[in-house]
C-alpha cells in the first residue's frame, strides 16, 4: 500500500520553499524534506504569492492509501520578516538559527484550550515534532543565505475548521481546525490486514533472531519511552498499534515464552476495561474506566466528575494526582490491565506491563516489568 507525508512534512515542506523565496527573491516549484524516519519528501510547491516583507506557498496533503480525512488539504506556510529583526547584525550577537524562527498557527489551525496535550494551552495546535522539523528547514535556508534576521511562519489550512469537526480536535479542546502532527513524518496506511501482517513478521523476525520475550508497544511514543528509560534498543520492539488483544495472539502463536508490554495511559486504561483493539472508532470508555477506579479506590462523587469531565487521560490523571489518588489508581488499573491480558493469553505465556504519562512518567508496573527488562538486557548486551 502507498506511503503518504502527514501534515507536518507538508507544512515544512511548504515552510523552507516560502523561506527560500523570501530569501533568494525567485521561484521555487518543487521543494525536497528529508522526514524523520530518513525518507526523503519531494513536494510541489502551490499557489505562491509575496508581498515586500513575506512569502506563502502551499503543499498539498497526501495520505498515501490511507483514508485520512486531511488528504487533498493545502497546507499553507507563510514566512515574513519579524518586525524586530536585524538582517545586519554581527555573527558574535547573534543566537541560534533555530531560536530565531518564530511559529503560530493561522487559519484552519486548532488552537489549544486545555491541558494534557503536546503543546500548552494557547498555543496553535502544531506539535513538538512538526515544529523541529519546520525549524530545521528553515533554519538551512537562512543558513545558506547568510540571513542573520529573525523570521515568522505562520501555518493555515483554509477550510480547516470544517475538517477538524471529523476529528477529535473538538472533543480535545483543539479550537478551531485542524492539528499539525507526525511524528515520522510518514502516514503508514492503516489496513488492519496491512499492519497485523506487519506485526507478524516483526514478530517471527525477532524470535528467529533469538528474542525469548517480545517487547511491545502501541506505538512510537512507547518505544521512545523504553529507549528512554530503560535504554531499550527500538530495534529489540515491536509496535502493536491498536491491536492489543491480536498481537498476544501472535505473540503466543509465534513461540515467544515471555512479553513486556508498555504503553501510554491513553491505550492501556482501554486494556483495564477489557478493551483489546484500543482504536477510537472501536471503543472510547477511558474516563468512565479510570472514574470507576477512582470510586473503588474511595474518591469522593466531585473527583468523579472531574475525572468524568477531562478529555484527555493526561488530565484525569492529573486530578487525580491533585486529590492523593494517582498512585493507588494507577497501581488498580494496572491490576485490571494485567488481569485481561493474562485472561487472552490463556497461560501461554508469561506478560508484564508498564504505564506511563508524558506529565507524569512512569505511573504503574507490573511486579515483574523491571527484572524482565534487565535480564533481557543483559542477554542482548552478551550478544
């Protein structure tokens, strides 16, 4: 099935063509990124227009095979002269490139209204990932013009106020269109069979390499997380996506004798509801799930409602944490989770898990999680 390039590749891409313009005073058509996964990105620069002190071009978005409801959308960036900038400053005064590129949202683009999410509220919903690679590609452009100014770009989607009422955006607290995001700066077409397909033969991969336990996660932020705080080799993992309850089938039927699986709170709490194909358009009960603990664990009728009114697991957890009950929460859910897992698994083989936030870090693991890790590890670094 075809890649496409999410909106944040069209929204860099479309960044460093203006920026070129507005420094090089010509045309640019055609404009190559490189994405985060390393795939190169050749875009057709659209509808360009200038004006003395600025430039906008659009990019149009590209979802590959994958019904993404942005596909077809032009995603605009306009790049302009800061007011305050000095184009003749001296190379001495001057601070990083990148710390003198300026990004907000414009038309089409959500703004943010509430907590929990990648960026504060107030913010134009583009996220940390699409802001570093809009940065770099513009900052290679003022680096190779010599450009010792500063630089706003401003990203717009017109009509995208109308998309984002087909996303969650609405439900998120995101005002007023669409989300800027990607973290690979690729869209994977989502045919079930396409990634349960994938997922089997990462899996059969590994267990023909030698793994005894399959290291598992939804998706990249997991994987990062491991990396992160366990300095978990990404090549050792495998992503799930939202086929939880699938993948331990695979697991199981593939050999494995073990499985650590680690995730964000926004996927696991489904798990702890007996929730197994974690997709939002398969089920969504996460706060009734984490209120229900919440009571069990003596939270009072107010803390409920709360938890029942946030909209993102990020924020209820933060209630939670407000009122004392984060912690004997968290280690619930984690019974509950650990409960259906095992409940699929059907003895087949031995599963650990553990749960984080991006707020709050780590918030439960299983008893075993981290002498699993370790002896892995070891057998890995013996290798």
């Amino acid at each position: 099935m075809r890649k496409g390039f999410t909106t944040g590749s069209c929204a860099s891409a479309a960044a460093k063509a203006a920026g070129r313009m507005l420094l090089s005073g010509g045309i640019v058509d055609k404009i190559r990124i490189i994405t985060p996964s390393g795939e190169p990105f050749d875009a057709q620069i659209l509808e360009i227009s200038r004006t003395a002190g600025s430039v906008r071009c659009a990019v149009r978005k590209d979802g590959g095979d994958d019904p993404d409801v942005t596909s077809g959308a032009l995603i605009f960036a306009e790049v302009s002269l800061r007011e305050s900038s000095d184009p003749d400053a001296s190379p001495e005064n001057l601070t990083e490139t990148s710390d003198r590129i300026f990004i907000d949202g414009g038309e089409g683009v959500g703004r943010v209204t509430r907590p929990g999410l990648d960026q504060p509220p107030g913010n134009a919903a583009i996220n940390s990932v699409p802001r570093s690679m809009i940065k770099a590609e513009v900052s290679e452009v003022m680096d190779a013009y010599d450009f010792a100014g500063e630089l706003d770009v401003v990203i717009s989607v017109p009509g995208g106020d109308e998309i984002a009422q087909h996303t969650f955006n609405p439900r998120l607290g995101i005002k007023g269109g669409i989300s800027i995001i990607g973290t690979s700066g690729i869209v994977e077409p989502m045919s079930r069979k396409a990634i349960l397909d994938t997922i089997r033969v990462e899996l059969r991969q590994k267990y023909a390499e030698g793994c005894k336990a399959a290291f598992i996660s939804p998706g990249n932020y997991g994987l990062e997380y491991m990396r992160e705080a366990y300095d978990v080799d990404l090549d050792r993992s495998v992503k799930c996506s939202n086929f939880i309850g699938e993948t331990i089938d695979m697991t199981a039927e593939t050999g494995f004798e073990e499985m650590l699986l680690t995730g964000h709170a926004g996927k696991l709490v489904k798990v702890a509801g007996g929730i197994m194909n974690t997709h939002s358009r398969d089920a969504d009960a996460r706060m009734e799930i984490i209120s229900a603990e919440a009571l069990r664990q003596g939270a009072s009728q107010s803390v409920q409602k709360q938890i029942l009114d946030s909209l993102t697991t990020e924020e209820a957890f933060t209630v939670l944490e407000e009122f004392g009950y984060l912690q004997s929460v968290a280690s619930g859910l984690m019974d509950r989770i650990l409960f259906y897992l095992n409940r699929r698994a059907e003895g087949r083989l031995r599963i650990e898990c553990i749960m984080y936030t991006k707020t709050h870090g780590e918030l439960a693991s299983s008893d075993g999680a981290p002498g699993m890790i370790e002896k892995y590890k070891e057998i890995w670094n013996g290798q």
